[in-house]
C-alpha cells in the first residue's frame, strides 16, 4: 500500500511511518503538493553506492615511488658520523 503524506504530518509521526514500512507500506512524502521522498523497505530500493570518503587507503596510488634499493641494508651508523 502507498500512501502520501505532507511534511508535517511525517515528522509528527515518524516513527509510526517508520513502522508501518516495515510492515512492507511505502509512503511518499510530499511538500505542498509536489512528491519529494519515498519511505520504502530497504530490501526493495536500489543498491546505495557510496563514494569513497577521503583518506581511505589506496587514494595516492600511483603518487608514491619506491626505490629498487628500499629494503637494502642500511649502512652502518659510523659512517654517517
């Protein structure tokens, strides 16, 4: 069952509404008369893509480079000296 309802009326009873799609109702939310959201089951919306938030690791692959010689063993210290 779809049943529209208005702003208002939907943060006054969210919970309810929230109930209710659970029980496997969708609501359309509507301001002023214009449709503008959908409260559906999960299992019955699309697959939510997120975009990758920054600082994930592997963003600057690519950017770093790493000498042949990196694990070659470190000369001793009295020659820095």
């Amino acid at each position: 069952m779809v049943e529209t309802v208005n702003v208002g009326e939907a943060k006054t009873h969210f919970s309810r509404l929230l109930a209710r799609v659970e029980a496997g109702d969708r609501i359309v939310i509507a301001r002023a008369g214009h449709l503008i959201a959908e409260l559906a089951p999960i299992a019955e919306l699309a697959p939510i893509t997120h975009a990758r938030p920054p600082g994930m690791p592997g963003m600057d692959r690519g950017r770093l480079v790493i000498d042949d010689n990196f694990d070659d063993p470190l000369p001793d210290f009295e020659e820095y000296m």
